[in-house]
C-alpha cells in the first residue's frame, strides 16, 4: 500500500494543480515541530520564486483547495509554510487498511531477487569468538530483512575450515601420537571411522600447535607442509580433516542454533578447492596475473586510487592458496549454483580491503555477471567498559559461548528475583530475554560503529533496550488476553492525544522497514520500535483500556494495540528475537 507521506504529497499536489500551480511543489514530511503539527509542506517558498508572489499567497491559496475531511487542521503560517494536522478519520482509514494487509502492507520487490548472504565464517576447530558473533547477529537480521522484502534468500556459513588452523592441528596431533595410520605413507585404507580426539581433546590441540608454531620454526613449517599436502589431498590428511569437521560442525551448529541463528547453505572454503584451478588458469589466459618472485599475483589498483590498493595475491611460492583466493574460487561456485543478483559479505571492518580486491578481481576477471551487486558491509568492534575489544574477567579472548552464559545468568538472576514466571518456565524466559538484550545491544548501534557491551545496560527492562522491547510486547499480550476476542475489531478515530500519537508512530512501519532494508541498516528498525515501545507505553498510562465502559471506545483501543504488538512482533523477528508469554 502507499506509504503515509506520499499519499498526503499526492493530496497536497493536487491542492497545489487545483490551485494553478505545478502540483511537484507539494512534497510533504514529517514535522520536525511536532508542538506545532504534524506533517508540513514547504512546496509554496519554491513556488513562489517561479511564479513571482508572496510564498504566504501560495501558500493560502493552496490551503484553501485541500479537503477538509482529511485534515484535522491545516494553516499557511508566515513566511509560507503550510501546516498539517491529519484527521482522525483519514488516520483510522489508513490503519484499518494496514491492519488488514498482508505484512502491514509494506510493499515488497516486485520481483525476488536471489541473495547470497555470507555471515558465518567461523573457522573449524578453533573457538567461535565475539567477531563471529556480530557477524551472526547483523548477518542473520539482515538475511531477513531480504527475505521479508520478498527475496530469495540463501545464508552461506562459509566456514573456516581449509587453513593453516588445519596443517597445526595435524602436526600438533603427529607429535602426540606418531603412530596413528593417518601419518603412515604405506597405509592403504580404510581409516577408522571413529576420530582419535574428543571436542575437549581437539580445542586443546590447536591453541597449543598454534603457540609452538610462534617459537618452532621448524614445526610452524611443517605445518604449512601439512597444510599444502592436505590441499593437494593427501588420504591420511584428508580422513583426519573429516574427523576435525564431523566434530568441530557438530559444536559449531549448536552454537548457532543457540543464537537461533540458522544457514541454508553449509559450505566451506574446502569446497572452493575444485574451482580454484580453472580459476587461476582462465585468469592466466585473461593475462589479468602476473607471476611474481614464485608466487601468483592479480593486480587491481586503479589510477584514480586514492590509498595504495595492493595486488590479489592468489598463491605463495609455496603453491598454497590463500584467503582471497577461496573467496573467488566460492564466488565462481555460487554464480554456477545460485546466479545470485547479490552478495552480501559480513565482517570486522578491518576486512576492508580485502574485500576491495577480492571484488575488484571478480569484475575483471567476469567470475559475476556485471549487474550482480557485492556488498562488504563491515561492522565495528565489540568493546569492554574500558574501551578496548572485549576480554574476559581474566584478560583472554572471549568465546561466544562464555558470553552467552554470562548474560543469561545474569538475566536468569533478575528474573528468579523478581519471581516473573513459574520455576519450570524461568530457563524459557531467561533464554528469551538474553537473546532480547544480546541482539537488541548489538543491533541498535549503527553496524559499522564499536559499541560498548555493558551487560547491565543490555539487561535492563527500561530504556532502550531488547527487554524493554519485550516488556511492552508482554503487557500488551495480557491486556488482550484479559480482554478476550480482539482478532476482527476494527481501528477507531482517535479520542486523545496519546491514542493519535500512537497511530501516527504506527504509520511510519514502511519507512522504517524499507531504510533498513535499502541502507543495511538493522538500527533503524531498533530505532523505529523504540518509538513505538515508547507510544505504546505513553498510551497505556493516559488510558483506562479494561476498566472503560464505553464498549466501543474499548474495542478502538484494543484493536490499536493490538496492531501495535503485531508490528512489534514482525520487526523483533526481523532482528532475530522474540517475547517470552509473561516477564
Ligand atoms: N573465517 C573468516 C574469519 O574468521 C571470515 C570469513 C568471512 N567470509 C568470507 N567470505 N571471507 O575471519
């Protein structure tokens, strides 16, 4: 349906026709004095240079054209400005229509579009840390903000899972246990199905290989060795790489499902290994590489570069392939299997130019179609009180899972104290409400902003916040069930001040949602519901809802904040959580 402004603006342009002047002068916006109304038009200043009057004369004339059904109050103040105060009628019109549209009657794509997101990249057998967990959470929001807009939408993990992480945890497991038949040359097979290592034996191997690496220079070679020999798919390599995979996925995906964070696509840089060759050969015939000291190269500055962009480098000296590498071996893949019209790319910022030259590479290079649109949108750091990049309470780096745990014991805490729900629904609940204060806390910054995680903040159920979010979702979801049927009642002319407030902030939804949408920008929907959270409650406290009497005066009230918890509802499913029945 059309949005709110434009239909006014069409209002206003026909005033404007009516009263001899190019109707192109009646764009209306929100007021930025909403003491004094609601809605204002300049349109009659600009009008007036064209057609040489006093802009006040525009102005009158213009006002004396629009339709007073529409408009509550609508006055040409000096030097020209026309002023708007909608009528209750129009408004309860537009919301009734709202109400009864599909998804509020947000205009969706007139045609899908294929997505490609890429928010995972946790790489197997090491920790998934806070970076990763940014990524999820502005990943997995925006990958529904997409879809909800009408698009086909793939998220992609692209894990971690073909680097020298792998050629350390070989080595680090051969010097433990030399004798295993996956380092035996004469061994023919079949490997056993069961790994030599547990999870908890697994994330100890490597922080240590990774360590000796630093100091071992002899064993931070081999590792490369191992690296490139399971590259070029040694079989006892290959089988102990299955084993770190099969239990490291394992722990990965539970993390997510956590997070309640899901991918449709499971693959991994190892699946980009068969389209690396041909890559790399048609590049060499394209003449777009150059061979330099031993090692592959793809240059891609460009003249008008303002910063030194360095080349691709696509292998070492070595023959191993590096990072950007996979990234355009996986692009080659994802053009075959999904021609997406898309990519959007979730990392730390400080991947920046990495994606610079890997988009660069891939235009020259035609691995996309020239339309297909790459998108890096790179976040910001995740910071302690102290400013610096999160640490836990002893100075190491903070894994996800800890974080998770910490949060959610910290709200668990409040919600046994304050006695919220029943003993059997306080892990529920308390799952919910972490989820709420996580996400909320990381997605009400602008993405590529550091914030300040502060758990006490995050947590509480006032300001702005995920659980105040909830909170005013839960209150209206026990007014209505106090009330009882409200499903079929239909939006009222506004009686206060509070009521009408309410309804204009439930207009501006498609606005909200489609600047997300266009600018990336999970925020605005923060931002949005915010406001609404805030109109809901201002009404709530101006208003007898259960005990009024006029029957029909209730109902109008019910069937606004009903909508309103619909729309709050859509919008924290669009940021990836939802409310719990009670708090
Ligand atoms: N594994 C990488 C990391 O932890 C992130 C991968 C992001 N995606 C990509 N296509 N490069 O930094």
């Amino acid at each position: 349906m059309e949005k709110i402004l434009d239909l006014i603006s069409q209002k206003m342009g026909d005033a404007f026709e009516a009263a001899g002047y190019d109707r192109s002068y009646g764009r209306v916006t929100v007021s930025n004095r909403p003491d004094l109304c609601e809605y204002q038009c300049n349109g009659a200043m600009a009008a007036a240079k064209v057609y040489r009057c006093a802009p006040i004369q525009v102005a009158q004339a213009v006002v004396e054209k629009l339709d007073a059904a529409d408009f509550e109050e609508v006055t040409a103040v000096m030097p020209g400005f026309i002023n708007l105060r909608l009528s209750g009628a129009f408004l309860c019109r537009y919301l009734e229509t709202m109400r009864t549209a599909v998804d509020f009657g947000v205009n969706k794509e007139p045609e899908a579009k294929t997505i490609v997101v890429d928010y995972g990249g946790p790489n197997v057998a090491k920790p998934l840390h806070i970076g990763h967990l940014r990524s999820a959470i502005i990943g997995e929001s925006m990958k529904r903000i997409y879809k909800f807009f009408g698009n086909h939408t793939i998220g992609d993990v692209h894990l971690g899972d073909w680097g020298l992480q792998m050629g350390l945890i070989i080595m680090g497991l051969k010097s433990q246990q030399p004798e295993l038949c996956y380092f035996d040359d004469s061994f023919t097979g079949p490997y056993p199905t069961e790994a030599p290592f547990t999870i908890g034996e697994l994330e100890k191997i490597y922080p240590a290989a990774s360590a000796r690496s630093k100091e071992d220079p002899e064993f931070a070679k081999a590792a490369h060795e191992a690296t490139f020999a399971l590259q070029e798919g040694r079989p006892g390599y290959k089988a102990l790489w299955q084993h770190i995979m099969n239990i490291s996925l394992a722990d990965i995906r539970k993390n997510y499902d956590n997070l309640d964070v899901h991918f449709e696509s499971w693959l991994g840089e190892s699946d980009a290994q068969p389209f690396i060759a041909p890559m790399l050969e048609d590049m060499k015939a394209k003449g777009l590489t150059q061979e330099s000291e031993g090692a592959v190269i793809f240059p891609v500055a460009r003249e008008d570069d303002k910063k030194e962009v360095p080349p691709c480098i696509l292998v070492k000296s070595d023959g191993a392939t590096l990072y950007g590498t996979t990234d355009l071996a996986t692009m080659v893949q994802r053009e075959r299997d999904f021609k997406p019209h898309k990519i959007l790319y979730l990392t730390d910022k400080r991947q920046s130019l990495h994606f610079e030259q890997v988009f660069r590479a891939s235009r020259m290079a035609g691995i996309i179609r020239p339309e297909t649109e790459l998108e890096f949108l790179g976040f910001g750091t995740m910071n302690g009180k102290d400013g610096k990049p999160f640490k836990t309470r002893t100075g190491g780096t903070m894994r996800l899972e800890q974080l998770i745990a910490e949060i959610t014991e910290f709200v668990r805490a409040k919600v046994v104290e304050n006695k919220i729900v029943s003993e059997d629904e306080v892990e529920n609940t308390t799952r919910m409400i972490a989820m709420a204060a996580l996400k909320y806390g990381d997605l009400s910054n602008q993405p590529t902003k550091d914030y300040i995680f502060d758990m006490d903040r995050f947590a509480a159920f006032e300001g702005n916040t995920g659980p105040y979010i909830l909170y005013t979702i839960v209150r209206i979801k026990s007014i209505l069930a106090r009330y009882g049927a409200w499903e079929h009642l239909p939006i009222q002319i506004p009686v206060s001040r509070s009521q009408k407030d309410l309804m204009l902030t439930i207009t501006r939804l498609a606005p909200a949602l489609e600047s997300a949408y266009r600018t990336s920008a999970p925020n605005l929907i923060c931002a949005y519901i915010y406001e609404l959270a805030g109109a809901v409650n201002a009404f709530y406290h101006d208003t007898r809802i259960l005990s009024e009497t006029d029957k029909n005066l209730q109902a109008g009230y019910i069937s606004l904040i009903a909508l309103a918890k619909g729309i709050l509802e859509l919008c924290t499913n669009l940021l990836g959580f939802k409310a719990p029945e009670k708090m």
